[in-house]
C-alpha cells in the first residue's frame, strides 16, 4: 500500500471514536456483556457504570473492568445493549454487592461484575 493511502487511512481511523458511556446514558442504553470463556451474558446498568467509571470511559474499554459472575474469568467483552436483542440477558450487578467467596462458582448469583480499581 502506497505512503499516502496509508496516511489516509491512519487520519480517518484516528478520527473514529468509541461510544462513551455519557453517549449510553444519553440513549438510556445498557451495556451488555458476555464472558468469552463460558458464553454467560448480562446487561450492566448504565447509570451504575457511569457512577463508577466516569461519563468519558469507551464501552468497549468496560470489559476489561469485569468478571464474569458464572465462571469467574476477566475475558469479558462489552457493547452497547440495543434494545432489539437484550431481551435475554439479566442485568448486571457490581461486585461491591457481591459477597466474597472463596471460589468463583461459589458467587450465588449470575450476572457480570465490575472488578474494583487497583491503584
């Protein structure tokens, strides 16, 4: 591919942005997540979201914040919940609700969870 082609596509890549969880929050939109290891899927509340992690944080950026309440793995994706398909997901709850249990398929419910800020 030709320099200038490729600085073409660098300045309308870069131009792109992800949608912001104030974007969501606009909309009323949740945020669904799936856990890439068991196929568990949730919808986490926008509000909630936005209350923990700011308006400005990208949606795709959220899974790497949470822990699949199923199996306990961290390989969670996220995107926005449209409205046509999120009938069959339950909705998320933060871990801070979570109790704290010894082994991941000990957690009593099943739903995502927003792992907490280390640092």
């Amino acid at each position: 591919m030709g320099r200038m082609k490729r600085e073409l596509i660098d300045r309308e890549d870069h131009a792109l942005q992800s949608a912001r969880l104030a974007d969501l929050l606009r909309g009323q939109v949740a945020v669904l997540c799936w856990c890439n290891r068991c196929g568990h899927r949730a919808e986490a509340p926008v509000t909630l979201l936005v209350a923990q992690l700011g308006p400005e944080f990208p949606v795709p950026e959220i899974g790497t914040r949470m822990r699949c309440g199923s199996c306990g793995s961290k390989d969670v994706a996220t995107r926005p919940a449209w409205a046509a398909e999120s009938s069959g997901a339950r909705t998320a709850v933060p871990q801070t609700a979570i109790p704290q249990m010894a082994t991941p398929q000990a957690t009593p419910h099943a739903a995502m969870a927003p792992r907490a800020a280390v640092g």
